[in-house]
C-alpha cells in the first residue's frame, strides 16, 4: 500500500517579530495517523510554529498546504468561565458552522465531562478546563489537530483521559502534532519526535523502538550541535 498523501506539508517557514526571526525556516510533513511531538528549549519558538499553522500568526516567508480542518488546543484554553461547559461547546460550534454545536453532549462524553455538563467553567479544576478545551477543538472533527502543552498540570486522572483521548484519534487517521516536555506519558501516541532549535526543525525522527532515555539523549545530542 502507497504511503498516505501527507496532510500537513511546511515547506521553510519564516516568522520574524521585527528583525528577530523566531522561525528561520522550518520544514515538515505530516500525514494521516502521524503523532509530532516537538521538543525544543524554552523559547525555540514551538508556540509559534502552532500559531502559524493555526492561521493565528501570520508566516513571513515560507508556505503552508493543508489538506483538512484543523484544530488547535492553546496552552491557555480561551473558554468562557461563566458559562457552562455544555453552553462553551454550542457557542463555538455555532460559531464554526451551526451544525458543530449538535455535537457537544456527543464530545463531552467522550472527554468524562457528561457529569459536570451543566457547572460553569469557572469551577472548573485545571484538568477538566484542559478536557474541554480539547472537546472544542474537535467540535469540527479536525483532520489535523494542534496541541501546545496539553498535559502540563493535569492530575493523573485527567492526564490519562486526555492520553487516551490522543491515541484514539491518532488510531483513527487523525494527523497531531503536539508541543509538549512531557516526552514520557506521550510515548503510547507519538510516532516521531522532532527538535526545534535556533528556528528551524534540526531532527525529525521516528521513534521506533526507542525508550525515553534515549531519544531524551538524541535530543540534547542535537540541541548541542544546533
């Protein structure tokens, strides 16, 4: 069987902040059933990379094809406190195209969040806000979705929805690429690490059979020689 059309082609991407360009020419694929973790020092500019693709950020140079929708889970969850979990998914669902907004209950099930369905967000824990945030990102069933550090201060039980969540769609075609330090609990979904360093992608590779100490290895091996 050919190897899927990618989903995702980054061909050189450039974003400056002024003079300071933050990506130096950044290039990848991705395609159907494909996990990126990108890992990188603070400041590497994994943020903004998923802002460009987001359509968030605007690139300064460069091309990017994608073939399908995408979502994006931000490090901040930009829901709305004082409405409730179930009125957050139909509020953005109308605003996507009117018909998302019918999966909501369908979307807070699949997150464990049916319980609390009706409860503000503002009394929301940290693990739950995050839940969410993820079921609105795939109120338009993406094709591709984007997470920037989506396990960072999550309780365990949390932690391990949102994993299995991720490997779910992962099994089922869906591209993800996810900025994350938490190499270890991610390693059940992705399939390939890459290292962005001084703006540009330094090493994609699959990960194979490789353990966590090794491609943590791998990655300060390449950051050095960056």
């Amino acid at each position: 069987m050919p190897p899927a059309e990618p989903v995702l082609v980054a061909r050189d991407v450039v974003r400056r902040f002024g003079y300071r360009p933050v990506l130096a020419g950044v290039s990848f694929t991705l395609a159907p059933g494909e996990a990126l973790m990108l890992v990188g020092p603070n400041g590497a500019g994994k943020t903004t990379l998923l802002r460009v693709l987001a359509g968030l950020l605007r690139a300064s140079g460069g091309t990017i094809e994608l073939r399908g929708n995408v979502g994006m889970v931000a490090h901040y969850s930009m829901l709305y406190d004082a409405l409730t979990a179930r009125e957050n998914l139909r509020f953005f669902g109308r605003l996507h195209d009117g018909r998302s907004a019918g999966r909501a209950d369908a979307l807070l099930e699949v997150m464990g969040l049916t319980a609390v369905g009706d409860q503000r967000v503002g009394s929301f824990s940290r693990g739950m806000t995050q839940r969410l945030a993820i079921a609105r990102a795939l109120l338009s069933d993406p094709d591709i979705l984007l997470l920037d550090e989506p396990l960072t201060g999550l309780d365990d039980a949390s932690l391990a929805k949102v994993v299995d969540v991720l490997g779910g769609l992962r099994a089922r075609g869906r591209a993800l690429l996810i900025a994350s330090h938490q190499l270890a609990e991610l390693m059940g979904v992705i399939t390939s690490v890459g290292v962005l360093a001084r703006g540009r992608l330094q090493a994609v590779e699959p990960v194979g059979g490789r353990g966590v100490d090794a491609i943590t290895a791998r990655y300060r091996e390449v950051v050095r020689g960056a």
